[in-house]
C-alpha cells in the first residue's frame, strides 16, 4: 500500500472543504431564490402554496441563518390564514435557535399570535425574552401590559403598577390595564390611589350601557375597595348600584349582605339572605352564606331558625364533601376534564345535571374561575384551527395540512390535561374550604345550644321571681293576602323572592 505524503493529505483536506464550501454556496443561492418565491407568493396572498414551499425548504435547509429566515416566513404564512397556533411553533423554534436578527422579529409576532390565542405558557415565553428597545411601538403595549401581569402574578406589584401605567389610552388594553392597576394598588394597602385609578375607569364608560361589563366590574371594585378600607356604610351603597340584570349582581348581593352584618345592619342582611337562597339561586355553590345566615340568628337569638339553618347546610354540603373527596382519589387528569367542558356544554335541565359525577353547583363554580375560564377559552380557539383546517379544502390533504393538524392535535392534548389540573386543584381547594367550613358549623351549633341554655336559666329565674309563667304564647299563623306570604314566625315576610324580603322583628335575647 502506498504512503500518502503530509502534502497530499492536507491538498485532500482542502480540496474537500473547497467543495463543500462551493456546495453550501450553492445550496444558499438556491435558498434564497426560493425564499423570493415564497416572500412573493405571502405578497400576492397565495399562502397555502408560500406555506407549502417554505415547509419543504426547512425540512432540507442546513445553514441556521437560512433556515430561522424559512422558519420565521412560514409563521408569518400560517398568521395570513388564521392558523395561530401552528404559527406561534414557528417563531418558538426561531427563538430557541439563538439565530439574533430573525429571534427579534420573531418575539414581536409570538407576542401577537399568542395573544390572540389567549395561551400564558407561549406569552409568558414570548414576553421573557421581549426587549422593550427592540419592539416597535405599535407592539409595545401589548409587551407593557404582559409583562405587568407577570410582575403582579409575581407579587412585584410596585413594579406591575408602573408597567400598567404605561399602557396609554390609545391602546386596547388600556381599560384592562387601568382595572389591574387599582386592584395592585388595592393589594398593597393603597386605597385611596386604587378608588382614584377606578373611578377614573368609570368616568371613562360613563356613556356605556347599565350593563356594560367593564362598567359594572369597576363598581364591584369600588365596592371592595371601600369594604377593604372598613368602610361600610359607602361599600353598602356601591354594591347596591350593581344591576340585577347582570351576572354579578348575585356576588354584589353576597358582599354586601358581609357589609351589612359588619354595620350591624341585621335586618337588611336577612332581606339579602332570602334572595340568596331562593330557588332561583339553587345551582349556585354558597355554603359560606348558610352559616353566615346562622350567625346573624344567633346575634338576634332565633334559634329555631339558626336550627333549620345549620341543619340545611349539613344536607346541602356534607354529600358534597364526601363526592369531592371520592373523586379526589382519581388520578387521570383526563376525567377531571370531561367533568368541566360537559359543564361548559350542558343547557340546563335537571335530566343533565344527573350526566355528572360531581355536584353541578361546584363544577358551576369551578368554570367561572378566571384561570379555567381562560384556559378553556384558548382551548376553544385551538379546536376552532383544527376546523378551519378539515374544512380548507386546499389544507384538509396537503403535507401542509398534516403537518398543522399535527401541532394542533398535540397542543389539544396538553391544554385537556393542563385545564384537567386546574380542575383538580380548585376541588382541593373546595375539599379543604368545606372542611373548615363543616368544623364551623360544629362551632356555630354549639353557640346554639349554648344560646338556648342561658336563655332557658334566665326564662326559669324570671318564672321563680314572679311566681308563676306568662300564658302569653306569640300568635304564629300562615296567610296569604296582597301578594305578601307569612311564614308561622313574627316579623319577616318577602313581596317577591329576589331582593324585597325584610326581617321587621325585635331583638330577643332580653
């Protein structure tokens, strides 16, 4: 065998490395007039035919720069047609890339299809690697407001406050962002500054309609806020200037039912309780209001009804302990899941309410939960790009169509589980709140039964000082007449069950 010479072995070397020097040339050149093909057809809205293209240059494209140039086009296509969420894989990819110049623009359009899409985990990513310096300023606000959530979900409000107060009027998200401002001032024991940040908010839709849903949320807040400062009486008033026709006009009357029993306003609370707890309200979960309803008897000294009070909880909400805590014990995220979307999905009948393996009125209450109802919402969005896909004839059988079905496929599968285990965490919440709650109970009864001891000592001492017992048994009576109904116990009766039932009695304890 012959002996290659050091000369010739480093002329080999060369010679291959001029050549795949000239081949990568050549491989770029080629890339790059594709790449003019694909800018050209998004230019002209062909972006099924761009898409198709620039997802078969990155499955072959080597050099990084080129193929973070593919990838980032290929977001933007799948953007035109309305597929967000296979877009936002692509900027993802770009950014995980390190490549500097395509990684910038990228961030920008993550931060606009995940917005859009509603999904925190890819803002969250997106608003991380965000330089403020370097996002345009018609994408700022957006940046601005995100990063102010996180700070706040944090704990950093001082520094939420000040990225909140940097989203101008000018922007969609200034009424959000006003909103979430008053509440980290509120948090932070400001509340001066947050009822300044809300009314402001107020001023601002004062041209609104009664029930305009920012409206009337601002009203809760200046509500809460005035409650917070131990303000009563005010918190009184502006809970009442919620509208009934709205869905927060039963939380406005639960809150302020808790005002006026701290302004010892007992009569006007047991008109609230009576609303709260008419038929009309009966998915509603509200095991706090049944005690506390027990609470104002006591301070009143009717036992009777403090009795049948405690005894309606201990029917209502011990079964529903024991089914939470039974179906705590399963361990697939999966059927925690299929018992929250078939609430999103259920009209409401009784023969629907039996489909369920938990109590309605909770998983109600769980699906009203802000990070359930976000999480379902985006999961909605995902299912809707799925559609859109099936139903695209030029998508529906094309490699760009499997590829995007696949992404989305895969997201459906992690959003299920993920909403599964916020399902599973708001259950041990209300497992551990019942909990406390029920031991409550226990403590409340024994405040009656005590209650009724020392009124039975002083009735027997009045008895032995006078000699002999009154004969003077109260009247009770059941009538109806001008649409009034009387219950066989003095001094309450209600015109209509929500919200005209007054308690007229005396205090009894003397």
């Amino acid at each position: 065998m012959k002996k290659i010479s050091n000369l010739t072995f480093l002329g080999l070397i060369f010679s291959f490395s001029l050549s795949f020097s000239i081949a990568n040339a050549q491989n770029a050149k080629s890339y790059t007039s594709e790449i003019t093909k694909a800018i050209n057809l998004i230019k002209s809205r062909k972006n099924i035919s761009a898409a198709q293209l620039l997802l078969s240059l990155s499955k072959v494209a080597t050099i990084s720069s080129q193929k973070a140039r593919i990838k980032y086009l290929l977001g933007i296509s799948f953007m035109e047609i309305n597929l967000n969420q296979t877009a936002a894989i692509q900027f993802v990819e770009v950014i995980r890339s390190g490549d500097v110049t395509w990684t910038k623009l990228s961030i920008e359009k993550l931060l606009i299809v995940t917005d859009r899409l509603g999904d925190e985990t890819l803002l969250n990513f997106a608003v991380q690697r965000a330089d403020i310096n370097q996002i345009p300023e018609a994408s700022r606000e957006i940046l601005y407001f995100r990063l102010a959530e996180i700070k706040h979900k944090l704990g950093s409000t001082a520094d939420a406050i000040d990225l909140y107060a940097k989203v101008t009027s000018k922007s969609r998200y200034f009424f959000s962002a006003l909103y979430n401002m008053g509440l980290a001032q509120a948090e932070t024991n400001q509340p001066a500054q947050a009822l300044q940040s809300f009314n402001r908010l107020l001023e601002s839709r004062k041209d609104s309609g009664i029930t305009d849903t920012n409206k009337v949320t601002t009203q809760m807040a200046i509500a809460r806020t005035l409650y917070q400062s131990k303000n009563w009486n005010k918190s009184i008033e502006a809970y009442s200037k919620i509208p009934r026709d709205h869905a927060l006009w039963h939380d406005a009357l639960f809150e302020k039912t808790w005002a006026m029993l701290r302004a010892a306003r007992f009569r006007s609370t047991l008109s609230n309780f009576q609303s709260l707890h008419s038929s009309f309200y009966e998915d509603f979960y509200l095991p706090e209001t049944l005690l506390l309803r027990a609470i104002v008897y006591l301070y009143i000294c009717q036992y009777d009804e403090m009795d049948k009070v405690l005894s309606l909880y201990e029917k209502q909400y011990a079964p529903v302990l024991d089914n939470i805590s039974l179906f705590l014990q399963n361990t697939n995220l999966e059927s925690y899941f299929l018992e929250i979307n078939k609430t999103y999905q259920m009209k409401k009948s009784a023969d629907n309410k039996k489909q369920f393996l938990l109590p309605y009125n909770v998983l109600k209450h769980i699906a009203e939960e802000g990070d359930v109802r976000r999480s379902h919402a985006y999961l909605k969005k995902i299912y809707e790009e799925k559609l859109a896909i099936e139903v695209n004839a030029l998508l529906k059988n094309s490699a760009v169509g499997s590829y995007a079905k696949r992404i989305v496929n895969n997201r459906i599968k992690n959003a299920k589980l993920v909403l599964g285990e916020m399902v599973k965490n708001h259950l041990i919440q209300i497992k551990d709140e019942l909990t406390d709650l029920s031991e409550q109970s226990s403590y409340i009864r024994y405040e009656m039964i005590n209650g009724r001891k020392e009124a039975l000592k002083k009735k027997t001492i009045a008895i032995n000082l006078s000699g002999q017992e009154s004969n003077t048994i109260p009247q009770q009576y059941f009538d109806i007449q001008d649409g009034y109904e009387y219950y066989p116990f003095q001094g309450e009766y209600w015109l209509d069950e929500i919200g005209n039932y007054h308690f007229l009695g005396k205090q009894s304890c003397e």
